[in-house]
C-alpha cells in the first residue's frame, strides 16, 4: 500500500497547548496523495493549512497518528534523521520567499545542496546553473535577492526547492505576494517542474486559477478535511 501513494497521513492529529488549554488544530485526518499530484489545499485563516503542510514536510510533529513519505514513516523519525529526510526528499516554497540575503541567486539555490553535503563545487555549480535557467534567471545569477523584483525571488525560491531533486514539492501561498500576472507565470512554472516531471505538489491557497489547474481539491474545516 505504502508504495502506490507518496504522501500519506495515517490518523493524524495536532493538537496545541496554550495557558494550559488544549486546542485540537486537525483531528484524525487520513489522506493519501498518489504519485505525481498536484492537490490544493484550502480553508479559512487559522484553519491548519500551514500546520497541515508543515506535517507532512517534518517541520512539525503529529500529536497523534503518522506521516509516510515514499513509504517511510517520518514521525517515527528521530530529528535528525528526519531533517535529513527532509532536506534530500522536500522542497518547500514560500509565500515570503525567504531568500537569504547576503547570498547571490546562485548561492542561494546552492545552499540546500551543501546542508546534505553535495558540495562537490563543480556539479552543484552546474546543476544550479540550468534550474536557474529554468526558473528565467539566467541573467540575474550573481545578483542579490534584493535587486529582484517579488516574482523573480519566488523563482529564485523555486529553483532552491528543487536543486536537491525532491520527490515533494509543499508550497504555502506562493503567489500570496505577487500580482495576478506574475502569480499566474509562478504558478505555471511550478507545474512545469513538478508535477510534469513526476513529483508531488501540495500547495496552499486562496487562488481560484491555483484551484482550476489542481488534480486535487482538499478543504480544511472545523479540524476535518473535506
Ligand atoms: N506553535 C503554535 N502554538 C500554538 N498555536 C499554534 C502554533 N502554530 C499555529 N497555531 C495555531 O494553529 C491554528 C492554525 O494555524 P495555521 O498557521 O496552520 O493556519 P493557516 O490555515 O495556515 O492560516 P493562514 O491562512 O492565516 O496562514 C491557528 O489558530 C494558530 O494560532
Ligand atoms: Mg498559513
């Protein structure tokens, strides 16, 4: 069973404690994502749609059930293990972009090839050097995220999600800051390089266009997916 689906939530739950009180996020959420889908994910603020994403990326930890990754129960994980999983096997993508600063385009798309400890120079130079051709930025290599406009450091972030050639694509509200057009060119990009080369895509958002292109529709309501 474990092969057939990639992604697969096993009874999930997640609860929070604030001041002594518990707060049930999601509860026991089973759900499976077949291989190569690119599946939506909705609800209203503060329903558990980043909560969600960060589950199954192994950034947050389930008060109960288990998440598989490829077959491989990441909960069960220890932490290190896991944060090794996750940086060879996902990719995220932000509605921030959360680029590094005083990295070039270039180094920042490197720089999850050296947190796995790829770094033999020539390869990663390489590797970096054609996502960044893919993502259109050829041009704008050794150039600072801040000299980039919010669409070129999405592809930026984009191209950085992929260096490690993930089997899992997450991206929370990636268009969230950008103008429909350049929402749109973002968006088809990340189909282009995901789910057309055989990867998972999970994406948040409030985008009606995100919704028509979607494999999937999923929406999270009063702690259910529905
Ligand atoms: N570390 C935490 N401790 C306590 N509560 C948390 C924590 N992280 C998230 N929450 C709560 O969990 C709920 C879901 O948060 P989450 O960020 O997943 O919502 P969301 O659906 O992504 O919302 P938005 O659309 O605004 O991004 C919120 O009520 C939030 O306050
Ligand atoms: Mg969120």
């Amino acid at each position: 069973m474990e092969n057939t689906s990639l992604i697969r939530l096993d009874h999930v739950t997640r609860r929070y404690e604030e001041a002594g009180v518990l707060r049930t996020i999601f509860e026991d959420v089973s759900i499976t994502f077949a291989r190569g889908e690119f599946a939506v994910l909705l609800g209203r603020s503060g329903s558990g749609k980043s909560t969600l994403l960060n589950l199954i990326g192994g950034i947050d930890e389930p008060t109960a059930g288990d998440v598989f990754i490829d077959g491989r129960n990441i909960t069960r994980m220890g932490d290190e293990e896991r944060t090794l999983f996750r940086r060879l096997h996902i990719g995220f993508v932000f509605q921030a972009f959360n680029l590094i600063p005083t990295l070039t385009v270039r180094e920042n798309v490197v720089l999850p090839l050296e947190l796995v400890g790829r770094t033999a120079a020539a390869t990663s130079r390489v590797r970096a050097a054609e996502l960044i051709e893919q993502v259109g930025l050829s041009h704008r290599i050794d150039a600072f995220p801040d000299r980039l406009s919010g669409g070129e450091q999405q592809r930026v972030a984009i191209a950085r999600a992929l260096i490690n050639n993930p089997l899992v694509v997450l991206a929370d509200e990636p268009t969230g800051n950008l103008d429909t057009d350049t929402g749109a060119r973002v968006l088809d990009l990340l189909d282009t390089l995901t789910r057309k080369a055989g990867r998972n895509l999970v994406m948040v958002t409030h985008s009606e266009e995100v919704v028509g292109v979607a494999d999937r529709v999923m929406r999270l309501k009063d702690g259910k997916i529905i």
